[in-house]
C-alpha cells in the first residue's frame, strides 16, 4: 500500500489541563516523538503487517535525517519522500491533558512543498503492485486531489482522511474515496448525505471512544462497531492509526467491515500509551489484547 501525507516532529508537553486562549500552562518537560497524518498512519500500517511505502517530504535538517531513520526502522519505503533544501522539517506542537485530550498547532514546513507532480510521478511508479492508496491532507490542496486522481483512477481503492478539511479535501470527494471524518469534519464536509453524493464510496466516521458509524450508498441504516474498553492516556495518533490499519486491511482484501472492525480496535489500543506511535500494535500484540479486552460503546 502507499501513504501520502505528512511527515512531522511531535513535541509533547503533558500540561494538567489544556490551555484557554491567552493562557500559559507549564507541563513538566517536552517529549520528542514521530508524527506527522501520514507518517503515522504509515507507521501503524507496516506494524500490522503491510507493505508500506510513504510519499511526503521532511527538511534536510537533523530532524528530517531523524525522521526518515525512524520511517526506515519500522520497515517503511522512504523512497517516495523528498529531502528538500533551505526548508525546515514539519513540527506539531502537542499539549495533553491528564485525560488524554490534546491540543496541536502545526507549523508545515516541508510538507507545504509536497508538490502534485511528485505525487503523481511516485504513484504511477508503485501503483501496479498497490492495493490501497491512503491520502492525508496536511499537504497541498492540489497533491491531495492528484493522490486521490491518480489512484482512483488506475482502479486502487482510495481512502481520503479529511484532517484537517480542506478545499483539496472537499474537491477530492467526488473522485470516488472512501472517506473517513470525525464527527466535527462530517459536519465541516456538510454532513453524511453530502458526503456519500459527492463520493459515491462509502463514509465511515470516527468516533473517539465510541467506536465509528459505517455509512454505504444505498444501505440504512448504517452499521456502528463500537471501540474496546481502553485505558485512555493519550488520542495523539489514534485517527492515524485507525486509517493506516483501515487501508493495510484493504489491501490485503479483506471486505470494508472486516477492515474496519480490526482498525476501531487498533485505534483504541493505541491511546492507552502516550505519543502518536508508542501504542501502535503489531498484528499479534493487536490480537492478544481484543481477546482480552471487552468491547462495548465507551471507553474508561
């Protein structure tokens, strides 16, 4: 499977709650972790078993080497990611509060440089071989609708994560994706009617602890799995790694249920360890803890 996104430096300050607008929170220190929607996702699709290559951009800067060597440890094709002159790595800035709820600001860096033409070139170079295409949008407008253009239309099932919900986003909709917002962003995209019309694919959207709500045109009602009781430390990560296990479970031709049922339980087993990647399961840790773990419609 290929992966177009982002490839960002997480710094982490565990804060006693989330600050309000204007307001200083002092957490005990800054923590250093891979981020980034795509790299993640990437991340937590080579860890449950798929073929991953990873298509982006970092700065020729230390933390750009940094992340790359980290991509490349957890077994990840980097060839498709740009080192690029005179601009600097992306950096999320993350604050978590005791509960595990963040706040993120995003400075773009590289991944603004994410140009559609690389896209389109690293794609038609892999797309043979590829099962699924999983595009994020914390890049460019127009190398999200090329990644969504060039995979649909080679026939490679397409997953769109609208995070954040942008015009490349909402254009990118009625080449066909499978389409997968919170709440807030179903709301942003115009709801799930809006959705289904403009991709004509199905919509399936998360819902923190309470699982995800499957929607398919021409199907009613819809189909909810709930999430596994998870000890909540920290969400950082947790989409992400619902939509790489979703897309590597497409790949490997599983149906659209089966898929998704596997990525609701990766994603819960996730926000019990801080940092986007540190709970991220391998195939055989993800089985062990479902089999002992209740399913229902919360979280602890």
């Amino acid at each position: 499977m290929i992966v177009v996104g982002a490839i960002n430096v997480d710094l982490v300050v565990r804060a006693p709650r989330l600050p309000r607008p204007g307001e200083t929170v002092v957490g005990p220190g800054v923590e250093y972790f891979g981020g980034g929607k795509g790299a993640n996702a990437a991340v937590a699709a080579s860890r449950i078993g798929a073929e991953v290559a990873l298509v982006g951009a970092v700065g020729d800067d230390d933390l750009g080497r940094n992340a790359i060597a980290e991509l490349r440890a957890d077994g990840i094709d980097v060839d498709g990611v740009a080192t690029l002159p005179d601009i600097a790595t992306g950096v999320a800035l993350i604050v978590v509060d005791p509960a595990g709820e963040n706040l993120i600001a995003v400075g773009a860096g590289a991944n603004a440089a994410v140009t559609a033409d690389r896209v389109r070139e690293a794609l038609q170079s892999r797309l043979a071989d590829t099962g699924c295409v999983l595009v994020s949008t914390e890049i460019p407008d127009d190398a999200v609708v090329a990644a969504v253009e060039t995979a649909t239309a080679a026939g490679v099932p397409c997953v769109l994560n609208p995070a954040p919900v942008s015009a490349g986003a909402r254009e990118a909709l009625g080449l066909g994706p499978i389409v997968t917002p919170n709440e807030h962003e179903l709301v942003d995209l115009g709801g799930v009617d809006a959705v289904l019309t403009a991709s004509g694919a199905a919509v399936i959207v998360t819902q923190g602890a309470a699982g995800v709500n499957l929607f398919a045109v021409g199907q009613a009602p819809h189909i909810t799995i709930p999430a596994p009781t998870a000890e909540v430390r920290d969400t950082t990560g947790a989409g992400d790694t619902f939509n790489g296990v979703l897309a590597a479970r497409l790949a490997d031709g599983i149906d659209l249920e089966a898929a998704v049922d596997d990525a609701v339980a990766a994603a819960s087993r996730s926000v019990e360890f801080v940092g986007a990647r540190s709970g991220m399961p391998t195939a055989t840790e993800l089985a062990a803890w479902v089999s002992t773990t209740p399913r229902d419609a919360g979280q602890a």
